[in-house]
C-alpha cells in the first residue's frame, strides 16, 4: 500500500500523448497546460494553454504517433519552452523533479534520450519515467485491473498487476480517435459533398468531442436517448451551416466496433517485435478486451476482470459503456475457453469522471506521496550510471507497489 506521507520535493509531471503535452505541477487535481503538438514544419510554435484546447492541425510529420514519438528535437523544444511557461506561472521552487510518462510503444532509446534532455537540458534533481496504464489505474483508486486505453493513435488493452504491466496479457489495435475522426470527415463529405479542405483536424476534431455518440448495436436507435436523435449545426470555416443528421453522429465510432480499416503500421513500429504479437487481426474494442481477460489464468482474470479501467479521450463518448458491455459479454461467450459464468459476473465497467487526463492525474497523486524518490532516478544515480541510461530506466519503470 502506498503510504500517506507528502513529499516535500514539487514536481513537474507531464504526460506526452500523441496529440496533446500534459503538464501541471504535483498535486494538482488536473494539468495546468495542454499543449498541442504541431509539426514546426507548417506551423509556428503554439503558446501553452491554460485551459482545454482543441488538437491542433498536424501536417507533414507528427512530432509523436500510434504510441511512438517521431521527432524528438521539435518535442522536447516544445516540452521546455511549455516548462517554463508553468514554472513562471506557478512560481519555480528550488528542487525540480520531473514525473513523465511516455508513450506506450516507444523505443528504449526515445527514453533514454528524454531522460538526458531531463537530467542534462532541464537540470532535474529527480527524474521518474512511467509507463501511462499503471498511473491510470491509481488515479481510478486502484493498483490492478484492466486499463483499456482510447487514445488519438492507438488503442490498448493492458493488464496491470501490483502496479505492473503484463505484456503477454496486453492488446492493441491500430484503430483509435484518428479513424473516428477520418469517419467523421468522410461522412460528412459524402452527405454534403464538402471539399475535404474545408474541414480542417481542428474543426472535425472539435465536433467529434461535442456530437458524436456511439449507437446501439446494428443500428438500432430505439435503445438511445431521444436527444441523440436531434440533428446538430456544424459551422465551417467559410460560414456554411450543415446539419449533421444521426448517422453522421453515430456511424463514426462505429470503426470501435469492427467496422473500421485498421491503419497501417507506421515504419517505426515495426521495429517493435513484441508489438506484432500484441496487434489483432480485424479487431474490436470488445474483442480486444476479450482476448485480454482470455490470455490471464483463471484466478487473475476475476480479479483484474473486476477493474475493467476505461482512460484517455476516445473513452468520453456518449453511449459507449452501454454498447461494450453487452458486446464483451457476447465476445466471451464465443470464446469457449473464458469459464463465462465466474468472469462475466465479476467483470466491472469502470468510466470515471477523470478519465480524460487520467494518467496525469495518477502521476500527480504519485508525485504528491513520499513513496515516489524510490522509483525515481536521483541526480547521483544518473551521473554515477549515465553510461547505461537503458539499465537505469529498467531499474526504475513501474508504478506504485
């Protein structure tokens, strides 16, 4: 159990997603900044922001996508200069540690380059770098369970156990916030005949977080709320005003459940040998979590299966908690290897209020508690093993015991 006690050194947490730089200060009950990543190809730098922004435009290269970072050098400029901005706003203190999470598939090298930028370019007196599904779950108050992440670029199933990912128990597919998105876009242009360039990443990005919801299986509305049957204004850029009728809004997230196109794999991911056992053929989100709770043993899976963690921006959607359940409880039973009758009555959906920022949340509460300096690579550590950064991050990587 994690112990009460505060910690006396103020951290700088932050979360790098693949759309979005989450930072904020320990302790904090939600992150100060988010920052949108975009290409400095096209785009000057984008100012921090102290409230929710919507994502940003991102043409040519990604600085960070499908779970891995791409570019380094523009990040970590982007990463500073947002750190600053905080600090001055928040008023610096005299030790500065950092809690990061990284993104789910990156490479030991990406980690082994933020933690010298961290050490070296931040002057850090402390660095913790985390994986993103244990913190979590600790932010929905627990220490294992099943963290089901829906983020712009990747969705993941993950098992955590005390604290730790279980990787041969943990699934992923290619489909996620982006392919609502490109569904969006293509509904809307083949209702309206709208040239794709007037519906910009910012514009479809901001009308998928206010009208989409997921429907009822095989389309059957009667089942919804009789708002969602209302059609909703979409306002372009040039000022046309078109209504999005119920298909537009609902057929999208669709692509959840077996009705999208699996994005290809991304050059850096294939790298990742591990991932090629991780990724489904003609996946799901049901079947994804399915797959999951079949890998663990018995005993496992009824207590994981009791913590079914729902996280990250593709989890807010209207509808979705009643569409997976009765879909996951069909999966299972397909699969005749899941003793359906003990998993499936201790099998718990759990959308919590602050599922959004989730993982930063987790690494905030983390931050806050005196437990965190004995995860966490000191100064000292670093200078004495710097040679071997990958041996110091191994040492290191976990979540609360």
């Amino acid at each position: 159990m994690l112990e009460c006690s505060l910690n006396p050194l103020e951290w700088t947490v932050g979360d790098l997603g693949s759309q979005t730089i989450r930072l904020g200060l320990s302790g904090s009950p939600r992150p100060s900044l988010l920052v949108p990543l975009r290409s400095p190809l096209n785009k000057e730098r984008p100012e921090p922001a102290s409230e929710p922004m919507g994502p940003s435009d991102i043409e040519d290269a990604a600085l960070a996508e499908r779970g891995v970072v791409n570019r380094w050098d523009p990040l970590l400029s982007l990463f500073s200069a947002s750190a600053s901005t905080l600090w001055m706003r928040e008023g610096e203190s005299d030790g500065r540690g950092f809690l990061v999470t990284f993104p789910p598939l990156e490479l030991t090298a990406g980690k082994e380059r933020l933690l010298e930028f961290l050490f070296e370019t931040e002057q850090a007196t402390a660095v913790a770098l985390l994986p993103r599904a244990p913190l979590s779950l600790f932010a929905a108050g627990h220490s294992e369970g099943l963290v089901v992440e829906m983020g712009h670029g990747l969705t993941s199933v993950v098992p955590v156990l005390q604290g730790y990912e279980l990787p041969h128990a943990t699934f992923r597919m290619l489909i996620a916030g982006e392919e609502v998105s490109n569904a969006l876009r293509a509904e809307l242009t083949r209702q309206h005949g709208i040239d794709p360039s007037l519906l910009p990443v910012q514009l479809v990005e901001a009308a998928k977080a206010s009208l989409l919801f997921v429907g009822a299986p095989d389309g059957d509305l009667s089942t919804d709320p009789a708002k969602r049957f209302e059609e909703k204004a979409l306002e372009l850029p040039d000022g046309t005003v078109i209504e999005l009728d119920v298909r537009a809004r609902s057929f999208p997230a669709e692509v959840y459940f077996g009705r999208g196109t699996e994005a290809p794999l991304p050059p850096a991911l294939s790298e990742i040998a591990s991932l090629q056992g991780q990724l489904m053929l003609r996946p799901s989100l049901p079947s994804l979590i399915a797959a999951s709770l079949e890998t663990l043993d018995g005993p496992l899976r009824e207590i994981l299966g009791k913590q079914v963690v729902f996280c990250r921006g593709g989890s807010l959607l209207p509808g979705l908690r009643e569409r997976v359940g009765p879909e996951l409880v069909a999966e299972m039973e397909r699969r005749v290897s899941v003793p359906t009758e003990s998993t499936l009555s201790a099998v718990s959906l759990d959308f919590h209020s602050q599922r959004e920022h989730a993982s930063w949340i987790g690494g905030s509460m983390l931050a806050s508690l005196s437990t965190l300096p004995a995860l966490a690579i000191s100064k000292e550590m670093y200078a004495e093993g710097r040679a071997n950064k990958a041996a110091l991050i191994e040492q290191q990587v976990g979540a609360p015991p």
